[in-house]
C-alpha cells in the first residue's frame, strides 16, 4: 500500500501508568477500552490486585497459547463470564468445557465445514444484496449499525434456518439490545461470588433466560415445519445429529446451540462490518481498490461462492478491521491450579486476561499498530 498514506486509528487511553484497581474496575464498566494504560501496549505482561485476586494481563504469544490451547484444562471460564452468557447461550460451546466441549466441538464443526461455504455465500449475497437496495432508497443519515445487526440476524436466520427472519428479527435484536444494556454489566459482587451464588442480578437474567429460549425454541419450530415440506438443508440440519454417531441431539442442546451461534455470531458480525465501513469511510483510495477488485466478479447469490477466492484485498481489508477493532475485547480465564505459562508465574485462583485489542495494537508485535493498512 505504497501509494497510499496511512491513516491512524489511535486506542483512547486511560493514561500512562496503570490505573488504581478502584478506577480501573470503574471504567471498565463505563467504556472498557479506554480502562487500559498505555503501559499495556508495551508490556508483555501487566499484574494487578482487583477486588482481592490476583489478575494477569497476557500479552505474550507463548503465555497465551499456553493458556487457551497447551494447558487448557488448567483455565476455567471465570463466574463472571458464566453469569453473563448462561442466559443466552446455556451450556453451548461457549461455556462447555472438557469432554462436554469436545462432543460440541464435533457436533458444530459441519456447519463451518468448506462444503457449506456455497450455501452461507449464497444466502450472505441475497441479504447483503436487499440491504444495499434499502440503503440506496434511504435519504440522508442512517443508523449503520443498526443496519448491520438486521443484516448479520437475517444472514443467520437464512443459512440457519432457512427462513426470513421478519417475523423473529425484532424481537430478537430488541431482547439481545435490552441484555446488554441492563444485565450484562456484572458487578463487583458478581465478579467475587461463585456463579452457584444467586444476586439479584442473576434472577433477572433467569427471567430473561426463559424468554429467550422460548423464541429461540419457536424459531427451531417453525425451521422444523417447513423442512417437513421440503426444504433443503440448512446449518440447523447439520447441527441437529452427531456427525460420528449419527445420534439426534437433545432438544435442549440443540437449542442451547442455537442461541450460541445466534447471540455471539450475530453481535461479533454486525460490529466488525460496522468498524469495516468506518474506516473504509475515511479512506477513499481503500474503496476505490475494493470496488476495482469487485467490479469484475458477479456477486450475485449463484455467482458469491465462485467470487469469494478472488476477494484477495477486499479480504485483507476485513482482517486489518478485525485487528483494529476486534468484536471482543477481551478473554477471561481463573487458574485452577498454580501454573507457569510462557515464562509467567501464574498464581493459583489467579484470573487472566487475554485482551485482543491490546494483541493488535501491541508495540512489540507490530511495526505500525494503529496504521490501517490491508
């Protein structure tokens, strides 16, 4: 990219030096990207006290593969990391651990399979294709992100289901709106007690719960209904058995797979394509290449799966969006036992943090970490 100036895209910051744990904790709950220091861009490994445990700030490659893959066992999800998602995702991938984890594991790994990437290309080129026509009838400002979640929930609930979401799709973003407004900011409470130890937060999430399931259980039904009439298949058909046994999945698993794959896929996808149009906004000569790249190839819905191999820059745009501003800030794990990961001590009851926006920006791992350069 030569021949074209670097635009920058600096991290807000809470200051240079780490700030005290009352502080820190506060602004975490305020706006969690501007809680880190700029120290945290430099150091490969910041430890602080915060509410009376000991917590690690990862950023070291080894540390973090040893964490997350060579000793994963060591690493639970902490209580407040099952407090928040136990309502809307259950005991799905997100919170199975162990063996539990590894059956799910199988039983999704189908639907992400490169013989299903016709069908989601096709289904994702028909809703991309509807909302680009919405937004060229649509005079002056528009709500992009709002745009981008309706997008993100059609494109599930066509490749998932296959079915057109109107009837399911405000209902679903107003609930997954509400919950992350009002119940997914745990307290200090919530971060110190076992998640088996109910606070009144936890009740409300309960209610939420068994609405959630309720609309997650009357879409699987209406899935259900008109494949008996003849549908073809679909990601819920490859998630419905396991593949090495060929035995259905229960009702309730199935149905916690599905609110796994709805809540975090389509909150993820419509943030990403949202920064994406943003800096693609402030970088004319990035749309030009894109558009010149595109021009070509047909993208229509027979056409998306052929297409997508020569999408190389258009690509690496979405990749350098992802390392600018990742979906999820941050990954959350407590030591079961006292550990040594990559060369850092790690305490036992220890909790660690892996944060990619401080991985992607990080001054040791990248030449220009706040340049946005595909």
């Amino acid at each position: 990219m030569s021949d074209i100036t670097l635009p920058r895209f600096p991290p807000p910051s809470a200051g240079r030096e780490v700030l005290p744990a009352r502080e820190y904790a506060a602004l975490m709950r305020q706006n969690v990207l501007a809680a880190f220091s700029e120290r945290a861009f430099t150091e490969e490994v910041l430890e602080r006290r915060l509410f009376g445990r000991v917590q690690l700030t990862l950023n070291r490659p080894a540390a973090i593969r040893h964490v997350l893959i060579d000793n994963a066992e060591n690493y639970a999800r902490t209580s407040a990391t099952r407090r928040l998602l136990y309502p809307i995702a259950g005991r799905g991938l997100l919170l199975a651990e162990g063996e539990e984890w590894r059956v799910q594991r199988r039983t999704v790994a189908p639907s992400f399979a490169p013989r299903t990437v016709p069908m989601v290309a096709h289904h994702v080129a028909a809703v991309a294709g509807e909302l680009a026509a919405d937004l060229a009838a649509e005079p002056g400002e528009v709500d992009l992100l709002e745009h981008m979640h309706r997008l993100a929930i059609e494109i599930a609930g066509r490749a998932m289901f296959s079915l057109e979401m109107d009837a399911f799709a405000p209902r679903m973003r107003a609930m997954l709106h509400d919950y992350g407004e009002r119940l997914a900011q745990p307290s200090p409470f919530e971060i110190l007690l076992p998640a088996w130890i109910p606070t009144p937060g936890d009740v409300a999430r309960w209610r939420f719960r068994r609405r959630w399931l309720a609309l997650i259980g009357a879409i699987i039904d209406a899935r259900q209904a008109k494949g008996a009439a003849g549908f073809g298949r679909d990601l819920l058909d490859l998630m419905a058995s396991d593949p090495e046994t060929g035995k259905p999945v229960s009702r309730r698993k199935l149905v916690d797979q599905v609110a796994t794959m709805i809540a975090a896929g389509h909150a993820t996808t419509a943030v990403a394509l949202f920064w994406a149009f943003y800096l693609l906004a402030e970088t004319p000569a990035v749309q030009e290449r894109i558009a010149a790249e595109a021009g070509p190839l047909d993208l229509a819905p027979e056409g998306a799966a052929e297409a997508l191999p020569h999408l190389v820059y258009t690509r690496a745009v979405v990749q350098e969006a992802l390392r600018l501003y990742p979906p999820a800030y941050g990954i959350f794990r407590l030591a079961r036992r006292a550990d040594e990961a990559g060369g850092v001590a790690v305490p036992k009851g220890a909790i660690v943090m892996i944060a990619p926006w401080l991985l992607h920006r990080h001054k040791t791992l990248w030449t220009e970490p706040d340049a946005f350069d595909p």
